[in-house]
C-alpha cells in the first residue's frame, strides 16, 4: 500500500510540473529584448549601474534588423540592455503606444526613428521631463526637446539625386516618384532638393508622385499603376528604403530596363545593384549608425552636452563601387 501511495503521489507532483511549464507567457512579436551577458570579472556594483535603453522604429523591415545587428555590435563594450520595438507597418499610434511604455518603464534613454515630427513631439518631451533623453535618427523631431538627431541633410541629399538623375538622362527626360509618408519632412526635403536641381538645371519632368503610407501592397500597385499610365518614363526615383524594396520586386517581376536611382543601402538595394535592377543609391553610411546611436544615449545617460546634430554624411554608390565589395 505504501508503495502504491508512494506512486501515486509521484505521479501527481509530474503532472503538477508539467502544467507550470507549459503555462509560460508568449513575447509580444513587436518587440524584444537583448542584454549583454557580464563577463565573469565584472562586479555586483557594475552589474547593478546596468542601463536600459529603447530603440524604436517606425516599422518591421530589413533595414531596421540590419540597424539592430549594428547597434548590438556597438553595445557590446558596455553593461547594457536594449529593447526593441518596432509597429508591424508604419502605424502612428502604436509608435506612440511604444513610446508611452518605454516612459512607463524608465527606461535610461530612447532612440526613435519617429514616424510623424509633428504628433511625437509632446511624447518626446513627456520622456524628457521624465528624466529619459530621446535620441532621434533617420527622421528628426526638432520642435521638441530630444537631445540629438543622427542623420543627413535631406534637401542636399536630394539635390545629389537630382544630379544623378541628370547624369543618367542627360538633362532631358521624364521619372515618376514614389515616397512612403507625404507629411515626412525627411521626403519632402527630398524631394524639394530633386525639384530644385531638376528645375535649375535640366529639362527634366517629373511625371507623378504616389505615396502608399507603408503599406507594401498599395506601394506595387501604385508602382504598376503609375508604369500604365506614363508607359514612355525614364526613370523611376523611391524616396525611401520602402519605396525601394517594393521598386526591387517590380522590376524584377516587369523585368524593365529603365534607370531606379533610390536612397538607402539595404540588403535588397546591394543585391539589386550588383544585379542590375538599382543603377544608384545614395548612402547614409548607415553601416555607421549603431554606433551613433549608442554613442549618444551613452552620452545622454552621462548628462554630456548635447551635439544637437550628429550628420552621418552621405555619397552614391554605383554597381561598380558594390562589385568593389562596398
């Protein structure tokens, strides 16, 4: 009888067990979380300094998980955890969502690529009268109280493309234009540097301009809508990696051989430019900008004096610069 009470008893605890193992919570698929493990000299004081930072981006893409690589890399020296969020597709109101939990968990610091200036504004400036600094990168939010923003001048970068647009059709011709986000001021700076190049220095006409909000599907059907009705177009200009992702799948899918000159260096845009389907890209040397990035929350969390402005420059790379292994 003993023995069998013994058994039974066994049997219960086992499943009693298993239960508390399999009810683990799930982890939010827009978000995760990287520390760096201490090396076993570190101390219990260093250990406890730890700072928590939050990178958020306006949405899912490629480009932002080779950013995540990046900033991962430039973390290592130092005793940090870094969050990551990012909405599934450009969407306003979960960047702010993100935002006010990020301000909820005092983080030490946070780095926005901020979707809408104008409605991160009072965010950012919430986190700052928390104590938390705001790093903006990418796109910047000026009327607010972030401490730095880490990127280029959009208006000369867009002046550059103007430049290449020109050399590629030789002062005569006609593109289309496709950005993400009408309001961002990062494109319209963009695209009143093209417009200002084109306008002064060619004769050059920009046949039309769609903006598809983030959303892939509505960015290949207004690209194929736009190829319909302007079938005679020599080029076709992406604003933003985006825009230049779903430009890729287009071309290849079309197979034309017109010029794409874009902005960004992503995975997609350095294959498409070694195959053929890029003719140009003008770089931000975004391979650099994970170290910026922890760079200025590390000297926001120390209270240094901001920089206001960390321009990571930027040039054009051709196919011949990427079979160069660029």
């Amino acid at each position: 009888m003993r023995l069998i009470k013994w058994l039974a008893l066994t049997c219960m605890l086992s499943l009693l067990l298993t239960g508390c193992m399999g009810s683990t919570p799930s982890v939010p698929q827009d978000s995760f979380t990287h520390t760096n493990k201490p090396e076993p000299t570190i101390t219990n004081d260093r250990r406890a300094s730890q700072l928590t930072f939050g990178i958020i981006y306006p949405m899912a893409h490629p480009f932002y998980e080779m950013m995540t690589d990046s900033i991962e890399n430039a973390s290592k020296p130092h005793a940090l955890q870094l969050i990551f969020k990012a909405p599934d597709e450009i969407n306003l109101e979960q960047q702010i969502r993100m935002m006010e939990t990020m301000i909820a968990q005092k983080v030490n610091g946070i780095a926005i690529d901020p979707i809408d200036p104008i409605s991160l504004a009072p965010y950012i400036d919430k986190a700052a009268q928390a104590g938390i600094p705001v790093i903006c990168f990418e796109s910047d939010v000026p009327n607010s109280r972030r401490y730095s923003f880490i990127g280029t001048d959009a208006l000369k970068e867009g002046i550059l493309m103007g430049q290449i647009i020109d050399r590629y059709l030789k002062g005569k011709g006609m593109i289309i234009i496709e950005g993400s986000l009408s309001q961002s001021p990062q494109l319209k700076r963009r695209l009143e540097g093209i417009m200002q190049y084109l306008d002064e220095h060619t004769e050059i006409q920009i046949l039309d301009i769609k903006y598809h909000l983030g959303d892939n599907e509505k960015a290949i059907i207004d690209l194929e809508s736009m190829i319909d009705a302007h079938p005679h177009f020599d080029a076709l200009v992406p604003l933003d990696i985006i825009s230049s992702s779903n430009a890729i799948l287009v071309w290849k899918a079309q197979g034309l051989k017109r010029y794409a000159l874009t902005f960004g260096m992503t995975p997609d845009v350095k294959e498409a430019l070694i195959n053929g389907q890029i003719n140009a890209a003008i770089s931000e040397n975004e391979q650099h900008w994970g170290d910026r990035i922890i760079e200025q929350l590390l000297a926001a969390s120390r209270n240094v004096s901001s920089s206001n402005w960390v321009d990571t420059g930027f040039e054009e790379i051709k196919q011949s610069d990427v079979a160069n292994e660029y």
